[in-house]
C-alpha cells in the first residue's frame, strides 16, 4: 500500500483498468506481468505491443535476488532502490 496522506485507496493498490481514469495525475502505473518458469511467452515483447499508456515495465526475475533459493525474492533495498528508480 502506498504511503501518501494526499492520496486514499481503499483496501487495495490493485484496481480495474478503467478505474484509472480517476485518479489524480500523480501515479505511476507499473506493469509487473509474470509468466511462470519454462513458458515461451517474451512478456516485454507482449508488454510492447500491449500496455495501458504510460505504464512502465517492471521485470521482476531481473531485479529478483538471484543469490537466493527461492524464486522472486526481492533483493536488499539498496539494489530495489537502485533498480527500480
């Protein structure tokens, strides 16, 4: 849940696309699209030629903690913070 006293969500970050329309000008859509593990699907492939407008890609295996056993583990905040801005 995002952390800011000018804006109210109600119970969730997560809404309907056409919810979009509604909110104020200070957001940023992420687009966060996940296949699982073998598909052949290129999901920045699929996110270039279908997104909703302006949203950025979020690739998580990229930004994920490799050195961990786990899959999609977010990694210390220093890379996060590093990666992601």
């Amino acid at each position: 849940m995002i952390s800011n006293p000018t804006m109210h969500f109600p119970d969730s970050c997560i809404i309907q696309a056409p919810e979009i329309q509604n909110l104020s000008e200070n957001y940023v859509i992420i687009d966060a699209t996940f296949v699982l593990p073998g598909s052949k699907q290129d999901i920045f492939m699929s996110f270039t030629k279908e997104h909703i407008p302006g949203a950025c890609f979020f690739n998580i295996e990229e930004i994920s903690d490799h050195e961990s056993d786990l899959p999609h583990m977010l990694p210390n905040s220093e890379l996060f913070e590093k990666e992601i801005s």
